[in-house]
C-alpha cells in the first residue's frame, strides 16, 4: 500500500493505491466506522463487513435520490453515530456520491472516507469531492463540495464487477485521454477492456494515472471556475439522455463524447473525431442513440433550472487539448 497526501483549498486527503480493503482499520486509527455500501457489493464481497457496523442500499441510480439520504440519516442516529464516527463508503459512484453527502450533512459533517468498487468510482466519482443526489431528471442537481479523508484503492476488488460496468468506467478514462493525455489515449488504442482485466500491473497504472489526472484538474480549480469543466465533456449530452434513457452514466456520456467530438469538427475544425469514435466502440460502449431531439433540448435548457438560450460546451481542439464554448440551442439543435 502507497501513502500519497493530495492538499486541497480547505483539507487534504489521504490516497492508498495498491492497498487492501483489510488495510482500512489502519486508516481509520480505531475510530467508530460506519460502512455504508450497495446490496451488490454486499453480495459480492460480505466477509470485508463481517462483525462490522454496515448501512446497505439498494443498488442503482434511482436510488440516489433524498429518501435514500433521510434513510441512511435514520440509521445513523439508530447506531448512535456522533461526531467522531467516520463514515467510510465501500461502493461505486452511487455509494461514493450518497456516503459523502450524508456525511458532510450528518450533525454538520463528520469524517469520510472511499473505498471504490467500480473501475469508474477508482479512476473518478470517488476524487474531487462532489457529493450529493439526483433530483427528477436533474442529475447532481443537489449536493455539496467537500473532500474525503481517504481514499483506499483496491483493484482487486473489480474481480466481480460485471463487464458493463468495465466498460463504464473506461468511460470517464477514455474521457480523460481525450481531453488530456494524448499517451493515454495511444495506450487506450493498443489495449482493450480484456487487456486491463488480466494485467494487473498496467490496470493498476491506469487508475493510478487517472486519479492523478483529475486529482491534479481538482487541486487547480476546486470550486469549477475553469479547468475542472473540461472534465464535464461528453456529460453535458450525457446527461439530458442519461435519465430518460435509462443508460448507464459511461454509455450516456460516450454517445455525449461522440456527440462533442463531431460538434468539435463542425465548429472547431478538429479532425479526430472518428478516432474517438473508434476508441469509444473498441471498448464496447455506444456512440450513437435515435433520440427524442425536442425532448432532450428541453432538458438541456433547464440544466439546473435555468432556462438558456445558450450552453457552454466541451470541445475538442485536438485529442488531449479541450476547450470550452458557448453554443447556442439553435446551433446544437442542427447538429443533434
Ligand atoms: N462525484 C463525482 O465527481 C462523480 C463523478 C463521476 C460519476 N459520478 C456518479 O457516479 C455514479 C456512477 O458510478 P458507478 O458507475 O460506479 O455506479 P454504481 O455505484 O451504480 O455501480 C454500478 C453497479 O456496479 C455494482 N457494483 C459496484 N461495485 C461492484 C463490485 N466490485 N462487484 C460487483 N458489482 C459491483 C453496483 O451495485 C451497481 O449495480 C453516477 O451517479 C454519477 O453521477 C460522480
Ligand atoms: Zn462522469
């Protein structure tokens, strides 16, 4: 196991790469721990909750909603939680987003920590610290900026993680590539999901160098004023499709990355477009999706309630080099 400290504007929080989920009594320094997880994981990896004190959700997206959050809050207060109870949530995103906001709300925050589950919780939703829930269709549309006390990376862990939800994650990693690490994304275009599923070694360096890469995007705009935006390329699509179309988040926000690749050659002159294309289908997700246009740019427009005439968009200037620019509703509307 290998100790980083990562210093962010308000707290600093502790990465554990090559570690075991076993390692985390040494983490938690003989803290009251409360696991929160997903019945999934539960199912998959119960002798890691043995004799532990352990909240256990429901899985899935439609469950990251504000009664989760009064649910998991009752139990707390059942377990006797108090202010120096750590909350350490063993999960994908969905575990991760929940975990960190209950925690930042429980008694005015108490400690949390990750132990990610999926490949795209390792190498994104567990870093950064946005935490929080869906409202309706509105993704995120609730939460809070605040930073885990840890991290604890365990890839071994991704042994039960079923193949879609591999290719999820490789989502947001084919993402970072693209907008970037252009080495990356010559790496990516040499492998495949089963290249990284019996290489440990190289699996291990892939989500070191992604947490790194959004790590290093976080620490130089916490708050989302510039850089950290490029990290929503693909989502702002991805999103408006992700809820009404009941895809997973890395199939959404593939079809949205190549939906902004080829708006990147129309508006900017980027001439990779099919290459990310390509990418995208070598790792089994989608890049295209027969949906309700009229439908889909109403939700655009009231992203966040706001309704608008124009959508800040990420481009592509070239692959490992994003952008941002304004787009109007009518613009995007001709290209969908
Ligand atoms: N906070 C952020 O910055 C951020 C960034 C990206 C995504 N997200 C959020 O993350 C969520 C998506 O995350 P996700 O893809 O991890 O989804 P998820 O948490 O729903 O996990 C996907 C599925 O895998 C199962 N699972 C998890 N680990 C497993 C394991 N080891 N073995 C077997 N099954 C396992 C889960 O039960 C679930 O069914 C979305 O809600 C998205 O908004 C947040
Ligand atoms: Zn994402």
């Amino acid at each position: 196991m290998q100790k980083k400290v990562f210093r962010f504007s308000n707290s600093s929080v502790e990465y554990y790469f090559d570690g075991k989920i076993s390692q985390e009594k040494r983490i938690t320094d003989g803290a009251k721990t409360v696991f929160v997880t997903d019945e999934n994981v539960f199912a998959a990896h119960g002798k890691h909750f043995k004799n532990k004190e352990v909240i256990v959700l429901k899985a899935g997206e439609e469950f990251k909603v504000q009664a989760t959050v009064d649910s998991v809050i009752e139990q707390l207060i059942a377990k006797e939680a108090d202010r120096k109870t750590v909350l350490v949530g063993v999960g994908g995103g969905v575990v991760t987003d929940i975990t960190g906001y209950v925690a930042s709300v429980y008694m005015r925050g108490i400690r949390f920590g990750f132990v990610p589950t999926t490949l795209l919780a390792m190498v994104d939703a567990s870093i950064g610290g946005k935490n929080g829930i869906d409202v309706g269709v509105f993704k995120n549309m609730v939460g809070i900026i605040r930073q885990p006390a840890f991290l604890l990376f365990d890839s071994s862990l991704l042994q039960t993680l079923p193949d879609n939800e591999w290719r999820n994650g490789f989502a947001e990693i084919i993402k970072h590539a693209s907008i970037k690490d252009a080495g990356m994304f010559k790496e990516l275009e040499q492998n495949g999901v089963g290249y990284y599923q019996k290489k440990k070694k190289d699996l291990d360096r892939l989500i070191r160098r992604n947490a790194l890469l959004k790590t290093k995007v976080v620490q130089k705009d916490e708050f989302e004023s510039g850089d950290r935006k490029l990290l929503n390329f693909g989502h702002t699509l991805g999103h408006a499709l992700e809820n009404q179309y009941r895809l997973s988040h890395g199939q959404a926000i593939s079809i949205g990355m190549a939906y902004a690749s080829s708006l990147s050659s129309e508006i900017s002159g980027f001439k990779n477009k099919e290459r990310v294309i390509a990418l995208l289908q070598q790792y089994g997700l989608p890049t295209s999706l027969d949906f309700d246009k009229g439908k889909v740019i109403e939700v655009l427009k009231m992203d966040k309630k706001k309704m608008k005439e124009s959508i800040n968009f990420i481009l592509l200037e070239k692959i490992g080099r994003a952008f941002i620019k304004e787009v109007s509703i009518q613009q995007l509307y001709e290209n969908l």
